[in-house]
C-alpha cells in the first residue's frame, strides 16, 4: 500500500473496506506525530454529490494547514471511506474508526440517515463526532459527542418560514425524497407550520431514483397551493426542477441549502432561475460587509478551494475550523477534543458564527442565516439578520 506526500489520506472503502490511500499532504507524517481523523462519507450512492464535495473540502483545507505548519505543528491526516449512500456501511466505517485508538475524531456523513446511524454509536464510544449533514434527531436532545456545526434541518425551516411568511405565502405543498434529509424537513416544517401560519396542503415523499414527477408535479399545479417546498440533495432534484419549468407551474418554487451547488444551479441554469432558496453564510459571502468577520473566513475557504464555495463546502468548513480550535484549545485526544468542543463560544468560521455547550450541540443560529432567490443561476440573499430585509411583493 502506497502513501503520497500530503496531508489528507483517502481511502475509497470497497465490499470488503479495503482503505485504498491517496494523498494530500507536503509530507508523509509518521503515526507517532500526526494527528489523526476518520472520516465516513457518501462518495457513491444517491448523494454522492455531498460526499465528494465534502471530501474534496476536507482534502483541500487539510494541505493548506500541512503546508502552514498543521495544527500545534503536527500535520493532520484524515482516512476517508465509503459508505455508498448506505446507513449500514456507515456503520461499519465509523466502528473502524472507533476501534482504532490513533483517530481523535470523526467526520461524520453527508448523508444524514447515515449520520444519525452512527452518530448515536460513535456518542456511546466517546467519539466526537461531527456531522457533515442536518439530522435534527442527532442533536436534539444533544447527545454527548455528537455535533452539528451546519444548519439543522430544523434550522432551514424556520429560517424560509419566516420569509414565506413576509411575503404572504400561507399555503405550501411539501415534496421531499425517502432519505434522512428529505424526510426531516417535511416534518419540521410541519412543528413550526401553525407558528408562522403555514398550512400544508398535501406531503409528497419520492424515490430519489425516480426519474418522472410529472404527475406529483400535476397534482401540486392543480391544487390551491401557493408553493412547493422540495427537500433533495439528491440528483432528482434538478429532474424535478426541469420538470416544474415545463410544466408551467403556477406556484413559487422554494429550495434549500441542499441545492446551492455549482453543479445544481449550473445544471439547471434557466429553469431554476426565480426559485426561492435558503442556506448558511458561507454561500452568499460576498454580499456581506467587509467589517463582517465570517467573510474573511469564507474568502479564505475560497481561496483555498479555488471555485465558488457551495452550501456542502461550508458544511465541510464549519467542522474542520471546529476541530482545530478544539485541539488549539484542548487536547488532541477524543476527550479533550469533546471539552473543547463543549466551550467553544462564538467562533467564527465560513459558515458563520458556531456556539456550543454540554446542553446544546447544534452550531449555527438563525443569526448565519439567509434566504433570498436564484437570479441568473445565482443565488441572491435577501431577507435574514446578515442582510437587509426584502421588501414584500
């Protein structure tokens, strides 16, 4: 087995998890002084996008610090394995990771049903454990060791209700695929729904392998709903988007985080243009004042990145600044990683602002949310704490 110099390992797992090693790092450090993490992600599979997005921004993030010294002058390593879009592979990643005592931390699936599989192992295992996707059931309640630094589910919800709200939108149509995240955000939307005085028309849940909604799509047109709210990140998605174009739908079409992508939105340039979306800092960066500190940050991310930061970039960014001020501040233990963790307070990433404690283990608040439109294949923030509020229309 063959090691490259550079900082991050990654291993491709096979039927028979087989770590296959590439390389992302200015030296080959030595067990005995790097600092090691695992990482489980969805590399193929229906939300393969997510995972190697994810992947490609550990990877990136992980040379620049090997390239400036790492962390405390040790160089990081992370081992990626594959989980296929499968929560039971997943978990057979992460106990990989658990029984072996040179990892200090895991970076947890893009994939959220995979994520709250093996979250709730690598908690009992005392394993910090940080998920790169939004499965509120993984933190609420906060289970020890187990974070997310990105937006919940829970959080995209209240943060587009609230805009659907403010321009009067009261009767929405909720489609989401049969996966962790697609589920999810239905059922939040449906707590907060009499809150902001919402009323559900009707719930379509899909196979993210379908390949025609049409006649989902031509119940939504006929019925007296207002919008359609899709929760996918997976490719069916952009089918759905295409397929809502033609036929003419009368109503707003409103997206989420998932889909803020170079490839969704380039994929779907022309058709998605006017749909309402949401998502974290890191994606509308630009639009922030220059005295704002996450733009400093995000402008790092994009640099490091070299292309435009999409929301699975920041989900990625937000976990690697936290694990490294987790060591900065304590120790490169499981242990010590975890009381870190527990006090950060405040700590500006890419994504925004992460404030944790041993009673809450979510991350991001409403206050590093956005929700705006798709202008020209672009997004354009409009309405949220960050930025100014868009007037109703």
């Amino acid at each position: 087995m063959s090691r490259r110099k550079i900082g991050v390992v990654v291993a491709a797992c096979t039927a028979v998890l087989a770590l296959v090693f590439a390389s992302v790092s200015w030296t080959s450090p030595s067990q005995a002084s790097a600092i090691y993490f695992g990482m489980d992600a969805p590399l193929t599979g229906p939300t393969q996008l997510v995972g190697q997005s994810d992947r490609q921004t550990v990877e990136a993030v992980v040379a620049y610090w090997n390239s400036h010294g790492g962390i405390k002058g040790r160089q990081v390593v992370v081992d990626v394995l594959d989980n296929a879009s499968n929560p039971s592979q997943a978990v057979q990643n992460v106990q990989k990771f658990i029984g072996d005592s040179k990892y200090v931390g895991i970076f947890g699936s893009g994939n959220a049903a995979a994520a709250v599989a093996t979250g709730a192992i690598a908690s009992q295992a005392g394993m910090p454990f940080i998920a790169l996707s939004p499965p509120t059931t993984l933190v609420e309640p906060p289970k020890p060791f187990a974070y997310i630094l990105t937006a919940t589910a829970r959080l995209y919800a209240y943060s587009e209700a609230a805009y659907l709200k403010s321009i009067g939108v009261k009767r929405v149509w909720l489609m989401g695929d049969n996966g962790g995240y697609g589920r999810d955000g239905p059922s939040q939307v449906s707590k907060l729904a009499k809150k902001y005085g919402l009323d559900i028309v009707d719930t379509t849940i899909f196979s993210p392998a379908s390949t025609d909604f049409s006649a989902e799509l031509t119940r939504v047109k006929n019925s007296d709903a207002q919008a359609l709210w899709l929760w996918t990140a997976t490719p069916a998605g952009a089918t759905i988007v295409k397929q809502f174009k033609q036929l003419q739908l009368p109503q707003r079409l409103v997206l989420t985080g998932a889909n803020v992508s170079s490839q969704f939105l380039q994929g779907t340039c022309g058709d998605v243009n006017g749909a309402i979306v949401n998502s974290f800092l890191a994606t509308a960066w630009t639009f922030l004042p220059k005295t704002n500190p996450v733009r400093k940050q995000a402008a790092l991310l994009r640099t490091i990145l070299k292309r435009p930061v999409s929301n699975f970039d920041g989900d990625a960014a937000g976990a690697l600044w936290a694990y490294k001020a987790a060591i900065e501040n304590g120790a490169a233990t499981r242990a010590g990683i975890n009381g870190a963790l527990e006090k950060l307070r405040g700590l500006v990433t890419p994504s925004g602002r992460i404030f944790l404690s041993p009673t809450n283990h979510q991350g991001l608040q409403l206050d590093s949310m956005w929700v705006g439109r798709i202008e020209k294949c672009k997004v354009k923030p409009l309405f949220g704490p960050a930025f100014t509020k868009q007037k109703k229309k």
